[in-house]
C-alpha cells in the first residue's frame, strides 16, 4: 500500500518538506508521518514501530521545531512530518518493572508506594501531561495515585498504550505508565465485580477447551497460518477459536 | 459561610478520620469546607534553597486552582467567599503558606511558576490567602460559640496539645505565637476537658525521619510521651497526620521493647471536637486507622458507647 | 592544644559563597552564642552541633563540614531559625549543605527500604517528606 502511494506521488512531482534525523538533512514528501518519513529517508526501523496505528505505544519520538524551543513527543506513526522538524525515533524507554501479587496487595495508596516510591517524588510539573500522545492527564493519575483514589487513576490512565514519553520526560523519575498499571490491576481486582463472561472464558480455558485449536495452530507449517490469517473472520465468533 | 478547603494527601487515605471529623464540624458551626475539586500533593515540606523553582510549583499550582475555586464557589453560592484556602494538615498548611509569601514577594519567581502553569490555563495571581483551620475556629468562629454547642463535655479527659512544628514555624507560617501558643488549648478548654500544660508543645517528633531513620523517632516520641504522662495527661492531641502516625507507631516500637508499659491515646483535635458537638455516626471517626485504639479509653470515660450516652 | 591554621583558599571561599548563595543566609552574622545547639531537638545524635556547622562554614573548613552528619539529622523543625537573634536561617544553611553535597554527588540518595508493617500504615507524607529532603531533585 505504501509503496503505491509514494510512487504515484514522487511520478506527480510532490511538494518536500526539509526536516532533520539524527542532525542530517533530509526532504521528504509532505503528508508522510514521521515514520514513513524516516523509511523514505533510507532508515529502517527495526526497534521502536509496531502497529503504525496509533495503538501500541511502540513508535515514540521526541522532536522539535523550527523557531521553537519546546521539546514535542508523539508517536511517529500518527504524526505527519512539518518542515524544519528535527527528531528522532526512541527505541526502548528503560523503566523498572517491580514484580508483584495481586492477591497479596490491597487497592490503597501505599500498595502503589510499596512498590513505586518514587510517587512520591512527583513535583506537579506537568511535564508528562504535556508530552502523552493520548492526552491522557498523567499528571492528575499520578496525583490520584498518592491519594489513594484508584478509581479515578484507572478511568482517566484507561487510554494509555505505554508508549513511555511520560517516564522520559519526568523530572521525579517516575514510571507513569507501569504505574497506571498498578492501579488499573487494582482497582479491577478489588473495586469493581467480575463479569460473569469473564469467569466463564477463565474458567473454559483452565478445562483445556482450546487446547486443541492451539496445538493445531502450533504445529501447522507458515503457508497455511498465513492463508488462515488473511482469510480469518472476525464475524464468525460462534465456532470459536478462529481469530486467536 | 463557605471556605474552599485543601484536604492534602494523608487525609484522603490514611487519615480519612480527621478530614471527615473536620467537615462535620465546620457544617455544625456554619463554616463549611468545600474541597478543591482538584488538587495535587503540595510537597509537604517546603524548600528552603532560593533556587530551586521546581518544588515551589507544586503549591503554587495548588493557590491557582484554590482560586478559580473560590470563584466557582462564588458563582454558585451567590456569597462572599474570602479569597482564602483553609488546610487540615500542619505541613500543607506551612508549605502553602511559605510560598505564597514568597512568591507575593518576589514576582521574578512567581513568573517563571506561572509559565509552567500557562499549559492548564492556570495563573496564580498572588492574591489568595492559605489559613488552618484553627485559624478559622478561633478568629471567624469564636471559642464562644464552640463553648455554646458542647452537647457533650470531654469531663475526665486531660489533653496534652501537641501543635508540632510546622504550625509554629516559621515566622511567616504560624498561627499563634511561637513560644506560648494557646489556640488548641483555647479548644480543649471550650471543649469542657483539663488543658495540660507542657513545655514539649512544639518538641519536634522526628518527622519524615520514620523513613530510614526510625531510632531518632523513636527517641524523641519517647521523650514526648515520658513528658506528657509526668505532667499527667492521658491523651494527646495533634494537627498533623505524621505526628499521628510517629507517636502511635512508636509507642508500639517502645512498649515491644520494654521501654514503656502503657501507652496514651493520640486524637486529632476535629476528632475530640465532633465528639463533644454530638456529631454522629461514629463511622465518621474512623478510630480504626489508628494504631493505639482509642476506643477502650473513650468507653472507660463514657464518652462512647450507647450505654451511656443514652 | 594542638591547634590548626585555617587556609581561606579559593576553594573556601566558593564553598562559603555556595552555601550563602543556596540557603539566602549570611553565616557571617553568626556570633556563636549556641542558642541554637541548645534549642535543637536532634543535636545528641549530630556529630557536630549547630552552631559548630555554622563556624566551619564561616572559615570555610569544607571538608568538616561536609563529613559531618549533622545536616541529616536535622529535620528541618526551623526551631534553630525561629531563635537565632540574629536571624541567620539555620535549618536554611542546613538544608544548602544537603543540597550542596546531592548535586555534587547525587549517588548519596539512599535507596528506602520500608518493613512491612510501615508499607501499610506509612502515611505518604513521610515519604513525599524524605523524598524532598534527601534527594537531588
């Protein structure tokens, strides 16, 4: 698909636009996002993309403008290239994962302090706010965090897709987002009632019901997974087992 | 009477007692505390480097947002309201209260502040005022009228007040005079128990020292509390949830180890005040949180229990 | 008694400056009456006392000053402040001397180890407290 379109565009003369990868001067297209950018550039990405949808969080970048001192972060697969952009793509975000039961923790504040402290150090800068693609207010999660109001942190973190922008920009050096995580896990666990949908299908896949659709995914060879991929129906939920 | 009121981090999870106590109280005597509806951690204890801007942002967003409040509130009350806000916590109360001095006073640091709050549409103008809620109990209220609405005099309690530090210190953030303070005295008296005089009012019980450096508490709690049963108080009352939790927790540490053999009940000063206007149910007293239960020792005097009270 | 000539170097001198600079306190108004020794809560657990922190900054003895463990006991009580007739901010020049020693090496942040039974009841404020008191931020 991307293919056809820059051919059809580059036969029909498109407008560029200059921007800056790693310090290096580059034209490109106008209307490409910062990825496709990045790829028309000669880049190939082999950490930091993913879906190129806007949904898994995979593709952070950090650039600036020009004529404007602001640092800007986005993800690169839903932002189109402006002229006189300087960035970049982050591959990883380092942030410290602490491992913990769910059933050994109670849904207060000092759950999350227990194993995040550095809650504790947030300074209401609202850095991480201003950064998050998904105009999540961070900031106020965090906040919510400290106060014990898991609730509120779980519904207002419900949209982040971990990209990490939060935890690079944070002067207090909080994981936000593994954070949110916390808070999510606890307030699903303890503050609201389990589906009884949910139940069923736990309780389907400990008796081993979908077993044999696995196994016969496991072992079919490439050609025919990616037939059944391609020709899966999303519609067809009754059989069961087909999408997975 | 409203006042825009800033409940602080504790109050909402592990001091729940006090805050809720408190807003009971202020609706019996008609000067009601309406909580911020937003609102961050102030950073509990105040900077005192001169450069260092980024821990001052946190309060300060905390007045701009108390100010839009007090607009609102304004707006839908169709009162007066003082450009105040009114704090619980002894600590929010002397950050709040330090910076905005500091920043009234020094514009070059309010404006760099402001920048910051220039994303969520919030400026601090400077124009606010930050009080305790004793400050409003003694100069809006009146001893008087809390006098008057005792339904239940705290006969047989003799209270050590404890103000801590951070409601005396420093100059620009007390509330009563730094070497005699009688503002909580006042209180108990008006509440009908025995004021215990002591010198160790203000005697700093270790602070966030309980993390990391627990011995220091230790030491001194034992101290304060040797003090306060010598001069023969049985209960003490504080203004801060950190010096709830030092003098509760340590009391446990000591009696563990031998060093003391009973220990003395710690009460917010809202928790004895709700208790003597009457204030109903006891679910808003959330004695549970506290670690030395204080309920036995209520019993013992009458002052809870249907038995007695009815 | 043995004694030890004190060497105003250059260096002393930018110590003294920083610490002046960072707390907004004048040291040299300091006249050593130890009021403020007397009056701290905390100065039988400090190595050097109050106002013996404030004299090895006045003469610039970095090191001394710098090795003690006095401005980490302190707990920022403002008691010393609140007394000193001649109004240099103690707990301020306390808190620089933190300060000075986190930017220059942040690796003296303690990593905070908490038991089990302050994970449940630890009111956040002890740790938003120590947060701002012992780390660089």
């Amino acid at each position: 698909m991307s293919k056809t379109k820059s051919e059809t565009k580059q036969s029909a003369e498109p407008e560029k636009v200059r921007i800056y990868i790693m310090g290096s001067r580059y034209d490109v297209p106008t209307g490409l996002t910062i990825m496709k950018a990045m790829e028309y550039a000669g880049f190939k990405i082999t950490r930091g993309a993913g879906c190129r949808a806007g949904f898994c969080g995979a593709c952070s970048t950090v650039y600036r403008k020009a004529g404007d001192f602001r640092i800007y972060a986005a993800l690169a697969c839903q932002t189109p290239v402006e002229d006189g952009m300087v960035l970049t793509q982050l591959p990883f975000v380092p942030a410290p994962k602490p491992k913990y039961k769910i059933d050994d923790l109670r849904p207060s504040a000092n759950s999350i302090l227990r194993y995040y402290p550095e809650v504790a150090r947030c300074l209401s800068c609202n850095a991480c706010t201003r950064v998050c693609p998904q105009e999540i207010n961070v900031m106020n999660y965090i906040q919510d965090c400290l106060h014990g109001k898991l609730a509120k942190a779980a519904e207002e973190s419900f949209d982040c897709v971990q990209c990490g922008l939060c935890t690079i920009r944070c002067p207090a050096e909080i994981p936000q987002y593994h954070v949110a995580m916390l808070a999510r896990r606890l307030h699903g666990k303890y503050n609201i009632p389990t589906p009884k949908y949910l139940e069923i299908r736990v309780k389907e896949l400990e008796d081993g019901k979908y077993e044999e659709g696995f196994q016969e995914l496991m072992t079919i060879d490439k050609k025919k997974l990616k037939e059944r991929y391609t020709t899966r129906d999303f519609m067809d939920q009754k059989k069961g087992g087909g999408d997975e | 009477m409203k006042y825009s009121y800033f409940p602080g981090c504790n109050l909402k999870t592990n001091s729940v007692g006090f805050e809720e106590t408190a807003i009971a109280v202020s609706k019996k005597l008609n000067a009601e505390l309406v909580e911020m509806p937003e609102w961050n951690c102030c950073g509990t204890i105040h900077t005192q480097t001169t450069d260092n801007l980024m821990k001052r942002i946190a309060p300060v967003r905390n007045l701009a947002r108390a100010a839009e409040h007090v607009k609102n509130l304004e707006n839908s009350s169709k009162e007066v309201i003082h450009k105040q806000v009114v704090t619980l916590c002894s600590m929010c109360n002397s950050t709040l209260k330090i910076v905005n001095a500091e920043v009234k006073e020094d514009t070059d640091k309010l404006e760099p502040i402001n920048w910051q709050l220039e994303y969520d549409n919030l400026e601090y103008k400077g124009d606010m005022e930050v009080k305790h809620f004793l400050e409003i109990l003694r100069d809006d209220i009146g001893y008087e009228t809390i006098m008057e609405s005792v339904e239940k005099p705290l006969k047989g309690m003799r209270i050590a007040s404890y103000y801590g530090c951070m409601l005396l210190h420093p100059e620009i953030a007390k509330i009563d005079d730094q070497e005699a303070p009688t503002v909580m005295e006042s209180i108990v008296q008006a509440l009908g128990a025995e004021v215990i005089d002591w010198p160790f009012f203000k005697f700093c019980c270790g602070s966030y020292h309980i993390v990391g450096e627990e011995d220091l508490v230790n030491i001194q709690v034992h101290t304060l509390i040797d003090a306060a049963k010598k001069r023969n108080a049985n209960s003490i009352i504080v203004a801060c949830p950190l010096c709830r939790y030092n003098l509760e927790h340590e009391q446990i540490e000591l009696i563990k180890n031998g060093k003391m053999k009973n220990s003395l009940p710690i009460f917010y000063f809202t928790q004895l005040m709700a208790l003597a206007l009457g204030i109903k149910p006891m679910k808003l007293y959330h004695f549970e949180e506290h670690l030395v239960n204080p309920k036995p020792f209520l019993k013992e005097l009458g002052l809870i229990g249907r038995k007695k009270s009815k | 008694m043995p004694f030890e000539y004190i060497k105003m170097d250059k260096e002393a001198l930018k110590f003294i400056d920083t610490i002046e600079e960072i707390s907004g306190s004048n040291v040299y108004l300091c006249y050593d009456c130890g009021k403020c020794s007397s009056g701290c809560a905390f100065v039988y657990k400090m190595d050097l006392t109050v106002n013996q922190v404030i004299s090895y900054i006045k003469t610039g003895q970095k090191e001394k000053v710098l090795s003690a463990n006095s401005p980490w006991v302190c707990s920022s009580c403002l008691t010393c402040t609140v007394r000193c007739p001649r109004e240099v901010d103690i707990a301020a020049v306390m808190e620089a001397v933190r300060e000075y020693t986190l930017r220059n090496e942040p690796e003296r942040l303690k990593r905070i180890e908490l038991t089990d039974e302050m994970k449940k009841n630890l009111p956040n404020i002890a740790l938003v407290g120590s947060y701002r008191k012992k780390s660089e931020l």
